[in-house]
C-alpha cells in the first residue's frame, strides 16, 4: 500500500483512548452505497470489526458514494493499527459489495482520511454534523430519514 506524504499516520498518540473519525470513499465516486443490500453488508463488516481486529465502530453515515464513521481501538495487545484495521475492513466489504452489487472492482479508493477527534472536541458535535449530511446533499428533508446510519456499538467518551 503506498503511503500518501500528506496522509501519513502519526506515530504517537498522547489522547487515551483515541477516538478515529473516517471518511472512505468509493472508487470514481460511484453512487453505490445507499441501498439496503450494501448498508447490511456495511454494518456486518462494522459489527465484524472488534473480533477481528481489536477496533470498536460507533456511530456512522453511509453516503451514496462515501461513508463516515468512528472508532476506537480496544487496546489489547492483538489489536490491529488502525491501517491494518482499515485495509481489512475495506478488502472484506469489497468482496462482499462487488458479489452482491455485480459492480466492477476495484469498490474503495486508495487512501482514506481520518482525523482524530481531541480532548476538546465532541463526539456528539462532530457526530451531529455527520448526520446532517443527507440533509445537505438534499437527499432526505430531516436526519432521522435517512435509513442508511446509525451506532453500531456505544462509545463512550
């Protein structure tokens, strides 16, 4: 996987636990994600995500093209990076999404972008503008119409 200079991992983080706020987007920006076949696959790999790689998924908004989400690394001595956790992530929804879809590969761009959420920011907040985004690409009139989000598990900071 090439690594980006601009999007280069800190090597250290000081904010315990650190709580990951992500944006992955689908290849060409195809408008492929906003289904109930592709959300049900989504929210499995999400569900997934703590056996497998040691990563707890909180709340999220799948867009038709992208998706958001946050997380938060359980810390135990098997947890995966969070590049690891990610490439996994992508690679077992992809293969999913492209069976079930019958679209073309490949399914998720390269890179993705996180930012990690500091001590003096808000969960809630950050998550409130999140949920918004439906409304502001004028694809529902009210959040809470929008049936592809959610919390997978609660993440309490």
């Amino acid at each position: 996987m090439r690594v980006y200079k601009h999007l280069r991992r800190l090597e250290s983080v000081w904010i315990e636990p650190p709580l990951y706020f992500l944006t992955i987007c689908v290849a060409g920006r195809r408008p492929i994600l906003a289904n109930d076949q592709a959300f049900d696959i989504l929210r499995g790999e999400f569900g997934a995500a703590r056996e497998r790689y040691g990563w707890t998924v909180g709340r999220s908004v799948v867009m038709p093209d992208h998706l958001h989400f946050f997380c938060m690394s359980d810390d135990l001595p098997d947890s995966s990076s969070l590049s690891r956790f990610i490439g996994g992530f992508k690679q077992w929804s992809a293969k999913r999404i492209v069976h079930a879809k019958g679209v073309s590969p490949p399914l998720w761009q390269e890179q993705f972008f996180d930012r990690l959420l500091r001590s003096d920011e808000s969960y809630e907040s950050k998550w409130l503008y999140v949920r918004d985004n439906p409304v502001r690409a004028g694809l529902v009139d009210a959040a809470e119409d929008w049936p592809y989000g959610g919390e997978i598990a609660t993440i309490a900071r």
